[in-house]
C-alpha cells in the first residue's frame, strides 16, 4: 500500500491526499510532526525519504520514495490515467499547470513555515510584519489568479476538476486561516466551493487527517 | 514566430531560453526590464499578458500567450518532443520533476527580485541581512538537491539533459553572481560544467541575450 509522509496542516501534502482521494488509492499516512522535536521533519530519519527536508513524501509498494506534490500528482495521474486531473490538449495542459505554478512557486514557498520561522527568528520580526508578509504575497498571487481562472468555472480552469484545483483549495485554506478578506475573489470562491462539495476534497480537509490537532 | 517576453538576469526565462534553444525553435525576444521604470513587468500593458507581472510568458503564433516556466518547458516538450527534455519512464519523469520543483519552489522564488526588494524596503533589512538571507535558501536548496542528484550524472538526472538541468544552470549561474561557495556540491557542478558545453546553453546566457548590460 502506498504510504503517504504527510502533516495534516501541510497544504503540500493536503494536494496530495486529494489526488489520492480523487484515484481511489488506498493509502497508509504516516504524520511528520512540523513543529514538535524541532520539526520531525528536518529529522536525520526522515531526510534518508527527502534530502530536502519537506513533506510530503509518497512511498510507492517497491519502496521508491517520490517528492515534490506536483512531481506527486503529475506521477499518479500518469499511472491513474481516470479522473484525469490534467486535460488532454497540451495548450490547456499548460494552463492547468500555469495556474497550479501561480501557487506552489508564487505564494506557498513564501509563506511557508520555515520561512516565518525566518522572518521572526533571525530578522526578528513581530507577528505583525510576519502577517503583512503573508498577507502581501497571498493577495498579490490571489488577485493574479482570479484574472486567470476560467471565467464560468466552477472549478479553476472550467468545467472539470483538475491538478490546479488541488493546489487552489489548501491555498483557499491557509488564507481563511489567516483571516484573508476572500470577497475580491469570487471565481476562486466558487471553485473552492465546487471542490468543497466533493467527498474527496472532504476527506482530505486538514482537520479530517489522523494527525489532526485541536484549532488554535 | 514565437515571442518570449523576457529578461536577461531572469533565471526563469533563462530556463525557457535553454528550451526553446534545444528544441531548434525559432523565436523572437520582446526585453521587460524588471528594474527601470519601477518594473516594467508591472505596468498595465504586460499585466495583459500576464496578470502575475512576472516574466517569462511565451505567446504562440495563435496569440495564445503561457506562463509560468515549468509549465512553458513541459509545452514544447509535449508539442516538439525531440530532444526530449522529460524521459519515457513515469518514475523517470517524477524524479526529473521533482528536481525542477526543489529548485523553481523551494530556492528560486525566496530570492527573487521582489523577495529582496520586500526586505530591504518594507522590512528595513540592510544588505548583509539581505544576502544572508539569499544564501541561507540556497545553501539549503542546493545540499539537498546534490543528495538527489544521479551520482554518475554528468547530468543532473543521468546521462541525458532534462528539464532539471534547465532549472540547475540558471540557479547556479545566480549563485555564482552571489558568490556562494559551490565546492560543496560536485554532482551539480559536473552536471553545469556538462550544460555548459552545450551550445544551446552558451546562447541562452544572460549576457548573450539583446537586452544584456554591463555587469554590475
């Protein structure tokens, strides 16, 4: 059975529970603990899976290790041909892929936890400037990417679901974490709400995953 | 003829240049200084192509116009597949994905231009902050992906040129310009110094393309 490395908070990893849930592929998590123990991640045990450091890992039945959710998604939707989650034209191949770039390089990496870490611990900023960071790259790649979303919708690139739809819904997550005001976005809205009314989309919701701690 | 709106010093569009070059495509360069004018990839009439406000975008001879340079890369690899910058196999084609990834997410958009400019003007951040900064995501990018990389190379993913070497050359030629030290990482300096033989690489150089300036 496949093993997914995962923390129920990653939204790397949240894109990938949702592929996994759309291919009906029965998988085995194991939680990597971000914060505890300094970060389990960063781990000697868990860096022989990923040299980087970073979840998610998907381990395959032959012990290959895959990185990178993209690299992860892309992988199953070639082997798991069926529901495709990159269309069939290589020009709206590309723009799926475009879109899910807009976020995973344009916002996430920016606004990820070891560079808040960063931010406070070795430019010693408040959790107020640690805020406006975010806020600034979150709304600047949001505005981008609701002038690129289809404009019918429901989900990112129109009528059907895909690999950008996954990385749009945790992104959506974090942001309503984060006390984001969402209204200037309403073709992401709707595409968030779209995917939220799929059970895989729902089984994958942070707060559904084993490792799920209480809200603070 | 294909248009690439780009700019010299830009690792992403330096990593599209290398493409366009291996596949034999001809193509026209339209410069966006990323500096004067407060940005030109800013104003209104480039936002119209890409509503990021980040280069590169390649518009096609039907207009069409894509971003996002891993999503531009895998386009001519689907529609040119010859040399094939992506292998046959579905593992393959994750590792050599995964690769691309570590570096386009993970080290590359933490040090871009607007990333430093953030720091400098909205964070107050002198300059040593600022390069300390610029080395420590490269420095931990570029360990891990020398773990990752095919240990008899010369390539960064084996004996052929992928698109990982795409994204490698490009983050070694900024970090060359930042002067980190890269006797650290051999796999990757071997799989440059094999790029850099090539004359596909030696013509997407930054200081080879029309908008090139004196160094500084």
């Amino acid at each position: 059975m496949f093993k997914l490395y995962s923390y129920w908070r990653s939204s790397a990893a949240y894109r990938v529970r949702i592929a996994l849930n759309l291919k009906g592929v029965a998988y085995e998590q194991q939680p990597v603990h971000l914060v505890k123990d300094g970060g389990q991640q960063r781990q000697a045990s868990f860096r022989i899976l990923n040299p980087q450091g970073l979840v998610p890992v998907l381990v395959l039945d032959d012990d290959a290790a895959l990185t990178q959710s993209l690299a992860i998604i892309e992988y199953l939707d070639e082997i798991l041909p069926e529901p495709r989650l990159l269309p069939g034209d290589a020009l709206a191949r590309a723009q799926v892929r475009a879109l899910s770039l807009a976020v995973a390089c344009d916002i996430h990496p920016l606004n990820n936890l070891r560079v808040l870490q960063y931010l406070k611990r070795v430019l010693g900023q408040d959790q107020a400037a640690v805020d406006s960071w975010y806020l600034h790259w979150l709304v600047e790649g949001l505005a981008a990417l609701e002038e690129q979303a289809h404009p019918s919708g429901p989900f990112l690139c129109g009528a059907e679901v895909t690999m950008a739809d996954l990385v749009l819904v945790p992104q959506i997550y974090n942001a309503r974490r984060f006390r984001c005001d969402l209204a200037p976005y309403p073709r992401l809205l709707a595409a968030d709400a779209a995917c939220a009314a799929l059970p895989a989309f729902i089984a994958a919701l942070p707060e559904n995953q084993p490792d799920a701690e209480a809200a603070s």
